[in-house]
C-alpha cells in the first residue's frame, strides 16, 4: 500500500522515499552545535538543502538533547519563526516542518504557513492536533517512553518492541483524529535512539514493515543517530556512509521519508537504490553528456 499525505489543500502520494533536511536553529544540536546559529547562516543552510533536492526542510529551535534544559516557548518561536515565513516566501513549493511538541510554538508557526509539526513528544499535547486541523497541516507522531529531553535507556522496557511501538502510535493516532486531524494528516514516526538503546533501535527499524501497516508515511530520522554510533564507533559527523547505507536500506520500499543533514547524499542514495530496483528507470536514448563524464581541470 502506497500512502499519501493531505496537507494544505495538497494530496501527495509517498510512492518514492522523500527527503527531509535539517535546520537546527538552536546552538545546543547534538551534531552541529552551534554552527548555525544567525539567522543569515540558517537562510544558506536551507537554501543549500533545497538546491540539493530537500522536499521537506525541518526547522527545529529546542534541541532534543537531554543534557540541556528545555528553553522558554516564546524563545523557542523567536528562534524559527523568521525561517519559517522566510523558506515558505523564498521556496514556495518546499514543504516548511517545525520540530515542536508545545502548541503555543505550533500556533506560531502554522500561522506563518509552516506545513508540518514534527512532535517528538508523541502527542503529549492533543490540542497540538486540533491546531494541526485547524489549518489543514500535517502531523508527525513519534513513539517516546518518556517526557521530551528526557534520556531513558532501559535494555528491559520493551517485551515485543514493534508491536508496542505500532500500538502505542495507533493509539496517538486515534487521538489525533478524535481531536480533528484527518487520518491522511498524520505522519509516523517509530523515535530512533528516543528512550531506546541502540539493540532496541536496530530490532525496531528491522521490523519497520509492521508500523507500515498503520497506512502512513513513515518518518525515519536516521543522520548521525546513535545507533550508527554503536555499529560504527565513530562520532556524529563520522556516520555519514552509516546513515547513507541506512537510507538505502529502507529506499527500496515506498512510503518514507528520511530526515537527513546531507541531502544531497540522501537524494543519489534514493535516486541510485530506486533505479536499480526498477523504481525509477534511465531512457534507453540517455547519453551521459561530457560535463558529467570528466571532472573539470583544476585551477
């Protein structure tokens, strides 16, 4: 089954993998620290990601982090806000996210045009549905066990971890929808690495198909996560190949999305995996041109 998503009077089928790049408009980011932090290097971060091929930019201005405490909504909104209107006047055709679980942020946002809100508290907040609903914008429901920024590593949480998870995020769904989201709004998420060891994280994502047969896209935010920090020992800006073979891995069925910080990577990764599955094909006339067979001379 392919699913599509309704938002904003728009219905787009998932019937490739899609790709979500990252904003972190917040210093306290467990990959880029800081690096992002004027308003002027977060417009070129995200115009970089769409000329790479981003579909979808996620803005997020409170890091998920549980070493740092959690800011102000109000600094929180200040933060994204003016990336926000910004990316939805400048790239009228991108989907504009804002990683948020507080529906005082939500409201902000969602009136200033942002298309998705990418909750990472697993709907702690119902009205953030209603808010949702009320300006036809979608909703992302990621599986926690526990309260935002909050670091829960347990290897004895779950007995059956798939079936819990898809429970749990059917559960949340249902809750949406009783607070008037539509049930082609929502978004899934099965919370790589949230409240989960890396063993956990690997056992899910191995049986993602289960959570596939909710009927929704499937958010997979997989870049520098901490499960390819176990399988590789390298540090966040280490996992690249990692979180690019990761993407192959799930690129051979329709219906995700990949939150990533390199797309364009992520785009040949899909582009490549697809092609060669017979997803996409290459005309039979193509002729690879010359500017594309040599690297131009150097200097």
């Amino acid at each position: 089954m392919i699913p599509s998503l309704r938002v904003r009077g728009r219905d787009i089928v998932v019937d490739s993998t899609l790709v979500m790049g990252v904003v972190n408009a917040s210093p306290e980011s467990f990959s880029d620290r800081g690096r992002f932090t004027s308003i002027e290097s977060q417009r070129e971060l995200a115009a970089s990601l769409v000329e790479s091929g981003a579909d979808i930019i996620d803005i997020g201005g409170q890091s998920a982090v549980t070493n740092q405490a959690e800011i102000s909504a109000s600094l929180e909104a200040d933060r994204v806000l003016a990336l926000v209107e910004w990316v939805r006047r400048t790239y009228p055709d991108v989907l504009v996210s804002v990683d948020t679980y507080r529906p005082s942020v939500a409201a902000s946002v969602l009136e200033a045009g942002a298309h998705i809100i990418n909750d990472v508290s697993g709907l702690l907040y119902p009205e953030l549905a209603s808010c949702c609903a009320q300006h036809q914008a979608a909703l992302v429901i990621m599986h926690t066990a526990a309260r935002p920024k909050t670091r829960l590593q347990d290897r004895a949480l779950y007995a059956d971890i798939s079936t819990e998870v898809s429970a749990f995020l059917k559960e949340r769904c249902d809750v949406a929808v009783a607070a008037g989201l539509p049930w082609d709004s929502i978004i899934v998420d099965p919370g790589p690495d949230f409240t989960k060891t890396p063993h956990q994280t690997v056992e899910l994502l191995r049986q993602v198909d289960q959570l596939r047969a909710l009927g929704r896209p499937v958010l997979l935010a997989l870049s520098r996560k901490d499960f390819l920090g176990a399988i590789t020992g390298r540090t966040p800006r280490g996992r690249a190949a990692a979180t690019a073979a990761a993407i192959a891995y799930f690129a051979t069925s329709p219906g995700s999305i990949v939150r990533v910080h390199d797309v364009a990577a992520a785009v040949d990764v899909i582009a490549t995996i697809e092609t060669l599955t017979g997803m996409r094909e290459i005309s039979p006339d193509y002729v690879l041109p010359d500017e594309l067979r040599y690297e131009s001379p150097l200097g």
